[in-house]
C-alpha cells in the first residue's frame, strides 16, 4: 500500500492494455497504449460513452472533473489567465500553455 491507502501497482515488462507486447523496464505500457486501455474499458463498461462515465463517478455540468482534480492537487490552474474558466491541467501542459498564450511573444 501506498501512503495514499491505494495498492502499489508494479510494471510487469508487459503492456497492461492486453496487446501482449514487451515494454520497458518501469513503464505500463507500448507507447500511445494507455488511451487504448482506456477507451476499452469505457467501452466495456459505459457504452463507450465519455459521459455515461464521468455520471458514474459523479461528474458532468453540475459537478466539474477538472475543477476536482485541482482541488485534489492532481492538477493545476493557469494563474496567468484572465477570463473563467481558467485553463487547468497537469503541471506540465499549464506550463506549455502558459508559454503559448502568456509569453512577451505571444500577441493576445
């Protein structure tokens, strides 16, 4: 267990989406492959319908994923940003958003 309460998942050598395919030491999966073991399990399990899944966990207008992934820490929002909503994500693609749209160079 992690210091999260949440089971410590190990990489195996083989990709976790199901293709069978060897994969580098520490990682879970052939490149691009996560998004394919995602939309196979939102396929088998809500219709293959993003908002079918968002609903069983709660979310949808009345209840904003991105605004609760920032809550939790998992995310980030744009400080930069004037207008609402600001632009949330990872460190990460705030930081390349931030470089597009906030930069001396960009004209806005």
């Amino acid at each position: 267990m992690t210091s999260n309460g949440k089971l410590r998942l190990l990489p195996t050598g083989t990709c976790w989406c199901g293709c069978e395919r060897e994969v580098g030491l520490g990682k879970f999966f052939a490149p691009g492959h996560d998004k394919v073991a995602e939309a196979a399990l939102i396929a088998v399990k809500y219709e293959g319908s993003v908002p079918h899944f968002l609903h069983a966990h709660g979310y949808g207008p009345h209840h904003s994923v991105s605004a609760a992934a920032v809550k939790e820490g998992a995310w980030t929002e744009c400080t930069e940003c004037t207008s609402k909503p600001r632009y949330r994500g990872t460190k990460e693609s705030v930081a390349n958003h931030r470089r597009k749209y906030h930069s001396p160079t960009t004209e806005q």
